[in-house]
C-alpha cells in the first residue's frame, strides 16, 4: 500500500548519502526539497510546506536533535513528521534521545531503500490522517460556531448575514445567502466580500430557486459567476439558498457540510418567523390596551409616546391613562412587573379599574388604596404595579398627586426644574398608603411623566439617569419635540418598555 505524493525535505551534510536517500524517494513519486545543513532546512521549513522532513543527525551546525526539537516546537510545522537517519551505528540511549526530542522514527545505517520508503510512508500516513481529523474538528467547530450565531439572529438581514458569513467560515471561500421572503417584500441576501465583510441588500428577483445542490452558471446575485448552490425548504415561498464557488463543495464532506447549514438556517428562519409574528400580535394587544387618542384641552396641551422593548425581549406593562373628570384631568402613568402578555392583561384590567374606581372617588390616594385591593386580592405578587396619579385643575393650575413607587413628575419652569416630592408604596402588596399632595404649578410649567425604562440603565443607579433626565428638560421646548429627543437620547436598545407623558399649562 502506498501513499500519494508527498513534498519531502532531506537534510544530509554529506552529498552521496543525500543523493542516495532523495533518489530513492523521487523513484517512489515524491518531489524531495535536498539541505546541506540545519540551518538551511529551518529557513527551508520557514518559506516552504512541506509533508516530511528525513533529518541527518550529525550535521555541520546543529545536531539533527535541535532541529526536530525546533521543527516540533513551531506551531505551524509541529504536525510535520520527522525520521531521523543517522550514518554510523548509536547507542540506545541516542535513539531515546531523537524519539523524545521530537522524531517519528529513528532509522540507523545501513538502511535499504524498502525501510525507508515504508518508515515515510507510515509517517505519512499517520500524518495525512491526523490532519484530516484536525481539519474535520475545525470545519465542526466552525460549523457549530456559525449555527449558533444563525440561531441567535432576531431580524431576517442578521439571518442571511450569519449563514453566508458560516458558509464562508467553513468552507474557507466566498459565499452568498438568499433568505426566505418576508412582509411581502423580497427576500434577504448577502454576500461575503474579500476583506472578510458581509454586504446585505433586498429584492424580489429571487423567486424560482433551484433545488438540491447544483451548479449554477450565472446566479442573480453575481452575473457570470459559476457557483455551487445548496437550497433547503419549508414551503415555497420559505425556502433558504446558500452559494459557494464550485471548487469549495469538492468532496461530499463539502457539500455535507454546506447543507447542514442550509438546514440550520432554514429551521432558524422559521423560529424567527413565527416569533416575529408573536411578538407584532403581542404588541397589537398592548397597543389597543392604551388610549387611542388624548382629549383636547386647549388650556392643557398634552402629548404622549409609546416605544416597546427591543426587538428580541417581550412586551411589558407600561401604561399612560388620562380621564375627565368634570372640569378637572385624572393623569396616570404606570407599570406592571414583568414582560409578558400576562402583564400587559393585567395591565389592561389596572387602566379599566382606575377608570371605574375614578367614576365615585376623585381622591388619587384612594383611587390607588382601591387598586391595590383589587391587585391584591386578583393578582397577588403578578400584579405589583407602580403608579403616579395626578388629579389637575387646568383653571388654577393645583394639583393632586399621590404615588405608588413610580419616578415621581418632573415639573419644568422657567425659574428651575424638580422632581415632585411625592412618595408611597407599590401596588398589590397591602401596604398603607399616604395621603395625596396638594401641589401648585405655575403658569407655563411642563411635567413630564415617564415608565423606568427611558432612566434606567444597566449596572447605573436610577437616581444618576433621574438626575440626567432632569438636566435634559427645558420648559420652554415643543412637547413633542422633547418626547422624540429624550427617546432618541435615552431610549435606544432598552430591555424595558417606555411610557412617556408630558403636559403643560397654559400661560
């Protein structure tokens, strides 16, 4: 049994012997690289690749055993077998010596051809096989390493991006993607690029993909360029394409290894799908659960903000409610622990009781002591709520507040800005509650009503995002203006939802 062809680096100071050894080897069909010393066959090792080394171990500069010792200790040749061939007969402890600083095999004169050739090519052998596992073992982790990254997307564009950034990960080529279509609008590509960048682009162009694995002489994303495509499929209008040149699916461990891949990005497209789908019908339902429209109050102009979480957390509680009470305004703004659909019913349930509870009591603190029954009793560690309500005059501009552990209203005017001191417990626990508070606000003064989410910050006091929020509010600023400038400031990339409120008096 022979071996293919292997590139063979013979190191020999004297010209018969290395003349002898390099022929034999050229006969059995491998192309031999000749050195006269040690030094020469490192800077040799340091240009070339090479398959073998068969090392002299008396040579002029070094001994045979520092140059294995250095060619094990590189990282780049430390797989490369050495066969150490020495010229004059060694003591045992000499061969032991070869072996133990980095020798495959230590051969003594006189050595015939048959020895030598079968010591090569069992080093070989076991060489070529042990880089065929390693090569394995990298491309599977590759492979699992780009599987994770296609599971964890949690937009279609991120999706293509990570299963063409795999493929051309594993297959060590350029690559292309084509996602699923989505919202009726095309479908997702993308394309590796030389520096190692994924490009991503949309169109509707790609509607009849090819099945299977195949080879496409001019695919739509790189006219005039063969490429070797793999297609997985759900449905017709779900199915997930990737693309590599031909020359990369070579083997059937290529092509293995591009479907799997396929496969995976396909079964990811389709969690993503329906988690997308989920989370927009979640949000319709907290959406309807909040006031459709604010009433017109010329005497106290009012606007108010919804954003939901990122994209990849699940909806919450926050809420806003304003109901007329007569000639006066009840504003509440709150939040129901937690994110789930599960909060947000319950916080529909807490906006319909303040509503109903609000028809016999004007009294903020009562209205809150009724809602914390009611949670209480229904809700029990569920339903924990936080809640500002404030009952205004727009005529005088007095107000009654009363708190159930929310940020309390900043109140902005031209002669300073503060947080009202307006303190109590959260709802749904039992505890007593305080009174409410009897404020004034001035003519032209803007209170600001906001959910934790726009302050809160991870691993950052709430106090610290308070205090910047206090130095981002200027009275005399458009209300709407300010609610779209503190959500860009403060409202990127949150886990949390954001409720925010805003009003202010007429002059």
């Amino acid at each position: 049994m022979t071996t293919e062809s292997a590139h063979v680096l013979v190191v020999d100071d004297i010209e018969a012997s290395r003349y002898v050894r390099a022929s034999w080897l050229r006969r059995g069909g491998h192309r031999v690289t000749e050195a006269v010393t040690g030094g020469e066959a490192l800077d040799l090792l340091a240009e070339h690749d090479f398959d073998i080394v068969v090392l002299d171990v008396d040579l002029p500069d070094m001994s045979g055993f520092d140059v294995a010792e250095r060619v094990k200790g590189d990282p780049r040749t430390a797989a490369i077998p050495v066969v150490h061939v020495s010229a004059a007969f060694r003591e045992a402890e000499d061969r032991i010596t070869g072996l133990n600083r980095g020798a495959d095999a230590y051969l003594t004169e006189p050595v015939d051809a048959g020895e030598l050739m079968a010591t090569v090519e069992a080093a070989l052998r076991y060489y070529r096989a042990r880089a065929l596992a390693e090569r394995l073992a990298d491309r599977l982790a590759k492979l699992t390493a780009g599987t994770m990254a296609i599971n964890a997307a949690t937009r279609f564009d991120t999706l293509v991006a990570e299963a063409a950034r795999a493929a051309s990960t594993v297959l060590s080529s350029p690559a292309a993607a084509i996602g699923p279509t989505v919202d009726g609008g095309g479908r997702w590509f993308a394309r590796t690029s030389g520096d190692g960048e994924v490009a991503v682009g949309r169109g509707t162009e790609f509607e009849d993909l090819p099945t299977g694995v195949s080879v496409v002489a001019d695919p739509p994303w790189d006219p005039g360029t063969p490429a070797a495509v793999v297609v997985a499929r759900s449905a017709p209008k779900r199915a997930v394409l990737l693309a590599v040149p031909p020359a990369a699916v070579g083997t059937d461990e290529d092509r293995n290894l591009l479907v799997q891949l396929a496969q995976a990005t396909v079964l990811a497209a389709e969690g993503l799908r329906a988690y997308t789908e989920e989370h927009k019908l979640a949000l319709v339902l907290q959406r309807s659960l909040l006031p459709r429209e604010l009433p017109s109050v010329p005497a106290l102009p009012m606007t108010a903000r919804y954003v939901p979480a990122s994209a990849h957390a699940e909806i919450g509680g926050d809420f806003y409610e304003v109901t007329r009470l007569g000639d006066r305004l009840l504003i509440a703004i709150g939040d129901v622990c937690g994110h789930s659909i599960g909060a947000a019913t319950i916080m529909g349930e807490v906006r319909h009781a303040l509503r109903a509870y609000a028809v016999e009591e004007e009294d903020p603190a009562t209205i809150l002591r009724k809602l914390d029954a009611m949670l209480s009793r229904f809700h029990a560690i569920k339903g924990l709520t936080t809640m500002c309500l404030l009952l205004v005059d727009p005529a005088d501009g007095s107000a009654i507040v009363a708190n159930a552990g929310h940020i309390p209203p900043l109140v902005a005017h031209r002669t300073g800005s503060h947080y009202l001191e307006v303190r109590g417990p959260i709802l749904g626990i039992g505890l007593p509650r305080p009174p409410s508070t009897r404020v004034h606000l001035p003519p032209g003064a803007l209170v600001l009503l906001t959910t934790d989410g726009l302050v809160e910050r991870s691993g950052d006091d709430l106090d610290d995002g308070m205090s910047l929020l206090l130095d981002a509010v200027h009275p005399d600023t458009d209300m709407d203006v300010l609610c779209d400038t503190l959500l860009d400031r403060f409202g990127h990339n949150k886990k949390d939802d954001i409720a925010l409120f805003a009003f202010r008096l007429a002059t």
